[in-house]
C-alpha cells in the first residue's frame, strides 16, 4: 500500500489543531481536548494504515 502524499498528513494535522482551537474557544475543558485529539488521532490511523497489519506483511 502506498503512503499518501504529505499534503495529506499536512491537511489532517491543521484540521486537528483547527478542531482544538474552535473547541477551545467555545469553552470545552482541556481534559475532553485530550479525548478529542487521541480519537481524531486514531482515526486518522486507521484511515492511514498504520498499525499492525503492516508489521506483520514485513515478516512474510
């Protein structure tokens, strides 16, 4: 699987950091950021195709 090009990584960490600062801004406590941005995070991941998967195709 190729990785996708670094515009890709470079828009979902803006949108990340925009979701933080609009959630911010409206008043969510830092303690569901946390929450927030590890969900986002994850799914992002999944999305990617990090994980597992990968390391386990390598040792075929």
């Amino acid at each position: 699987m190729q990785r996708p090009k670094q515009a890709t990584d470079l828009f979902a960490f803006v949108a990340v950091l925009a979701t933080v600062i609009v959630l911010l801004l409206i008043g969510v406590p830092p303690e569901s950021l946390a929450i927030v941005v590890i969900a986002m995070g994850g799914l992002y991941g999944g999305w990617h195709g990090t994980g597992q998967r990968q390391g386990r195709e390598g040792k075929r």
